[in-house]
C-alpha cells in the first residue's frame, strides 16, 4: 500500500464525445450521480463536449490513500457497468481523473481494479496540484 498523500486526493468522472453532449447522454450520467452529486456539480467544456462531476464513491477516510480512493471509485464504477457501458455506447469516453497533491510520489494499483477499468474501457488520469491550489 502506498504512503499517505500529505494533502486529500480527490476523484471527478469524466464523459469526452467527438459532439455536443446530447440529453440521452446526460440522462445516462445522472445515473452515475449519488444523492450527494446535483446538476450544479457538473463541468461543462465550452463546447459542451466534455464534463466533469465528483466521483461519489470516493471515502473521506480514504481520502489520503491514493490507491484506495481509485478502489472506491473503480468499485462504485464497475456496480454501475451498465450505464458505463451504454455511454461508451454512445461514442463517448469515460475518465476518472484523480488529482493529488505534485509532492505526492507513488502508489500501487490493485490487479482487480486495474481489469475492472480495462474491461469497463476507462481511461485514469492523475492529475497532480500544487500544494496551495489543494488548500
């Protein structure tokens, strides 16, 4: 397991298409959104071909621990394989972007969660942010 990150890791899912997002799409995302996630909470791109919105899976006790904040957020993903799958469906990409702290420096990434997001197709991104920017 890795060390503790001195700063929260935080988790945002992502949808990426070639066009504007379209409401069968959005309605597809919301099935993704917990009673904590609102529509206020989604990032749009100018375009509109790209959003973001919290990962609600991710456990504030294990905001610390990179590699268990992407478990949670593979784990909440893959029960909900069928909505990803249909927006895949769509031609849209999926991301789960975590963004850590730039002093941060390793993780381990579980086999089971590294399948999960292969057979699900979702891309990972980690994202570093400076120290000041997290706080």
């Amino acid at each position: 397991m890795s060390s503790p990150v001195p700063l929260p890791a935080t988790a945002r899912l992502g949808m990426i298409t070639d066009w504007a997002i379209e409401p069968d799409q959005l309605a597809l995302i919301r099935h993704l959104f917990t009673s904590g996630v609102t529509e206020a909470d989604l990032v749009y791109s100018p375009e509109r071909r790209s959003c973001t919105w919290p990962c609600p899976a991710c456990s504030p006790a294990h905001a610390h621990w990179v590699d268990l904040v992407i478990h949670d957020c593979v784990l909440f993903l893959w029960r909900r394989k069928e909505i990803v799958e249909r927006l895949r469906q769509t031609g849209s990409n999926i991301q789960l972007m975590i963004s850590v702290p730039e002093t941060w420096h390793s993780f381990s990434l579980g086999g089971s969660s590294l399948r999960h997001l292969l057979e699900m197709n979702v891309l990972l991104i980690l994202e570093p942010v400076r120290d000041e920017e997290s706080s």
